[in-house]
C-alpha cells in the first residue's frame, strides 16, 4: 500500500482493477479489454522492457494507428515511470526519424503496415536498440505478442514516481522542427481528473474515440473517462458509418470530435436512424464550431455540447453544457461564440507586447497558468524559455476576455491552420514550398472550407522566367512532408505584400485573397 495521495497515472490502472476489474476498459472490434486486464498486461509489458535493460524514466515509442495495443503500451509506461513518445503516423518518414531520434527511444513499438518506413530509416535511428512489431515480424523485429511473454506477471522492478515524466507528445512548431512537450504523470493525472470533471463521466460512461491517440486530445479523454473507471470504445479512425453504428450499438455516452468531423456525421444519411438517447455529452475541439452548424447540431441532438480549448502545453478553458443557450439572451447567444471560461485550478490573461495585461475587451496574446500544463519542451531550452515565462505559458493565440469571463479567440498569432481538427503550421509548408526550384517567395495561407473547416493555400512568386504548375508544386510539397499538410491550392503572384519591416503581411494577404 502506498502511503502518498494517488497522484500518478499507474495509480488510476490500480485503481479501476480493483475497483472495477471486470468491466471493460477498452473495446475494439469485438474485443474487450477489462480494466483488471489491462493492468496485468501493462504490467507483463513492462516487465518485458526491463528485460531488455530499461529502467525508470527510460524512453520507449510508440508508431500505430488507434489500437487496444497502443493503449497498452501507454498504460506500460503510465505504471512503471518508463517515457513514452507517441510518433504521429501521419508523417513523412524525415518527420518520422527527426521525432524518433530526439527523443531517441531504446524500445520502438510499431504496426506492421509500417515496417517499410522503419526498414527504411532504420539506419538513421541510432538510439533504438530493439524493434517491437504490432500484428507480425522481420527477422529484426520481434512479435508483440512473443515480447509481452518475455515479461513476469508481477511487473517490473519499479513503479512511476508523481515527479516522474510521463510522456513525450510531439506538437510541430511554429519555427524549425517539431518540439517534444514534456507532460508529467503529476500534471497528466490532474488532467484527466479535470476532463473526467468536464464530460461528467463515471463507471458506466463509453467515450467513443475516433481522433488518433498520439494527439493530446484523444488521449485527455482516454484518460479522463479512466479516471473515474470508465469505457473506451476505440476505432482506428473516423468513418462516419462506423461511428453512427457504433452510437447505437454500443450505448454511447460521450462523444469527442473536431467540428469538421461534427458536419461529417450531421450530413450523414444514417443519421437520422441513429439512436443518440444514451448520449449526454460531445465534446467539440481543435477548431471554433460555425454558429449554424453548432445550432444545428443542438436541434438534433440536444444540449450535449461542450466546448474544450487548449494545446498540447496546456488545457485552458471550456464552455460548459448550460452555457450553450442559442435561444437566450443576446450576451449568452454570443457566448456560443467563445471557449468558454478557465478551468479549475488555472488562469488565464490576456496581455500585451510587454506583458501587460490588457484591459477588459481588449485583444492581446493569451497566456496561461495551470497546476497541470507541460514542463517545457524536450532537448529545447530556447523554446522552452520562449513559450514557458514566469509560471505561464504563452500561447502564441490572440484573445479577448469579456466582462463575463468569457474567453475569445481572435486570431493565432503562430499562423496555424486547423484542417480537419489538425494542426498544420504554415511556416513549416512554406519551407518545403521553397525548395522548389522555380519558387522564389512563398506565403501559406488559410482558406476557408466547407468540408474541412480550412485548407492550405500556398502563394507563390516564380523564379525570372522560371514557373511550375500546380499538381507539380503540390507533387514536390509531398516529398517533403506529411500528404495532409499539403497545399489544396497555389496561386501565383508577382508581388507578396510586405509590413514595413520587410515581414510578409497575411492579413492583407488574406484580404487580396478573400481568406
């Protein structure tokens, strides 16, 4: 028995196996995974990674869609105190090796369909010392299945610490490479409580998660529904039929999607024979919901909308079930406009160039305060020191907070487009624009998208008497980073218009072109 208060991830696994051993924690494809189980194989899991001479904190990844064990390998290190770096497998496979090698794991776990990219890159991934494959083997990858039987039932030699780190969660920056953002079991188990608290889940919740675990999202409401000893129903990905079924089929209690995804399954014809009685909250993320479809989506199905803003740093604010009012007042109908007021145990300010506070109504960048947000940024202490300034984090979006506390976003400073609930950094698509070799000038740009909510545009100057096509632009573009970062369109100029210290200036550009 411990003799400290629960304050590590392992703690919450314990805690749900004794509680509620025999009720499902995960199901997927037919396959239930119970929380006594989960914890056994956690458990065996991580012993087997100590057999191969890791210890606590050490580092092991993780490259697989949404999967039961993906969740399993999380749960490993949440028990032990081992790291886990979640790779995007949405990334090329440069972007791929970058995140590996930073975080340089000992132990890298990856699916089957993406054994060509790590045979590929296995030559450039110096820190890897044995491979893991999900659903096969190579004769230089081991079988999951044969790997966890290496371990002992009992576990490993150690357990997480509440000062351990608990994960490394990659969020591409708005300058150069990818940055690791380092969320410890402490904060990461506040989280949790503080997500379980927003969608008012219990024991006998089923969240369904469509969006991919690597992402901070998906991953909160995993454990947040855990918290209090619920059910994750997991798909691989989004597929508006499937999801529908599974609203029906499965008794789902939660839902968690990006607001295009919201449209996606609004518009689907199932939808209207979908049984949504057993559902009390959706939570809607990643992006601002258009007034019209977020009013259209609580004729449908009711007040179950909540509102969640954060980033990977920090979770910041929600706009709770009973202040969605389309049919109040003229404040609250604009509150639905908002994301909300600040969670327990954090603050928020809006401030200034100088880090002043602005007044009341005012725009200026938001900067928060949480017992639960990151503790900086792994192997970058400039960026750390640049976003993590005197216990707050700043955001880099630019907001407004009214006389009630509300909280509005204006603008984002770090020029991130959001489409389909991802977040693509335009000055990352601008550098592979401009390794083209007709480009000379490039500036990417937002537009707005019916289906996805915003798309990448890419403006460009060519080269004196040197030009390319747009399918030619894009093909190149694709080499160079992940397909769904892409430009959906180019649009040549002669000229890009310029601040007068020399900056390209995308307001205007987006006014020349009706962004």
């Amino acid at each position: 028995m411990r003799s400290h208060l629960p304050l590590t991830l392992g703690d919450t696994l314990e805690d749900n196996a004794n509680r509620f051993g025999d009720q499902p924690a995960f199901i997927m494809d037919n396959q239930i995974l119970t929380h006594g189980r989960l914890l056994q194989r956690a458990k065996k899991l991580a012993s087997a990674i100590e057999q191969q001479g890791l210890r606590r904190q050490d580092r092991i990844s993780i490259l697989s869609m949404n999967s039961l064990p993906f969740a399993e390998v999380m749960a490993a290190g949440h028990w032990s105190g081992l790291i886990v770096s979640t790779v995007n497998f949405r990334l090329a496979p440069p972007e791929i090796a970058y995140i590996i090698n930073d975080s340089s794991p000992q132990i890298l776990f990856f699916e089957f369909q993406y054994l060509p990219v790590i045979e590929q890159l296995r030559s450039q991934l110096s820190s890897v010392e044995r491979y893991v494959c999900i659903g096969g083997s190579t004769d230089w990858a081991i079988d999951y299945e044969v790997f966890i039987e290496t371990g002992q039932d009992e576990g490993s030699s150690f357990q997480a610490k509440e000062e351990d780190i608990a994960c490394l969660i990659y969020t591409s920056g708005t300058t150069g490479k990818p940055k690791g953002c380092i969320l410890g079991q402490r904060e990461m188990r506040v989280s949790a409580q503080c997500m379980s608290v927003e969608t008012r889940s219990g024991p006998c919740d089923r969240i369904l998660l469509v969006m991919p675990l690597f992402h901070i999202g998906a991953l909160a409401m995993q454990m947040g529904v855990h918290f209090r000893g619920g059910c994750v129903v997991l798909h691989r990905q989004f597929d508006p039929t499937e999801l529908l079924k599974s609203v029906t089929n499965d008794g789902i209690t939660i839902l968690h999607l990006a607001p295009t995804l919201v449209q996606m399954m609004l518009d689907h014809p199932a939808v209207t024979d979908t049984d949504f009685s057993s559902l009390h909250t959706l939570v809607y993320s990643a992006a601002a919901m258009p007034l019209p479809l977020l009013k259209r989506g609580m004729s449908m199905l009711g007040n179950v909308f909540v509102n969640l803003y954060g980033q990977t740093e920090v979770f910041s604010s929600g706009l709770l079930r009973e202040q969605h009012r389309p049919e109040g007042s003229e404040k609250e109908k604009h509150w639905l406009t908002s994301v909300g007021q600040p969670f327990p145990n954090t603050r928020i300010r809006i401030v200034d160039d100088n880090g002043s506070d602005c007044p009341t109504g005012t725009a200026g960048e938001i900067i928060v305060q949480s017992v639960a947000m990151a503790r900086g940024y792994w192997n970058n202490h400039p960026a750390t020191l640049e976003t993590f300034r005197d216990g707050w984090c700043h955001s880099g979006d630019v907001g407004i907070i009214d006389e009630d506390g509300m909280l509005y976003l204006v603008d984002r400073k770090k020029d991130v487009i959001i489409s389909g609930g991802e977040n693509i950094y335009s000055r990352e698509v601008e550098d592979a624009v401009l390794t083209h070799p007709a480009i000379i000038e490039c500036a990417v740009i937002g537009q707005a998208d019916d289906k996805w909510g915003e798309t990448v545009c890419a403006v460009v100057v060519f080269k004196p008497g040197m030009e390319a096509s747009e399918e030619d632009i894009i093909d190149h573009v694709k080499t160079m980073i992940a397909s769904y970062k892409k430009p959906r369109s180019v649009i040549s100029v002669t000229d890009i218009p310029k601040m007068p210290t020399g900056k390209i200036d995308k307001k205007v550009l987006r006014q020349q072109m009706g962004g």
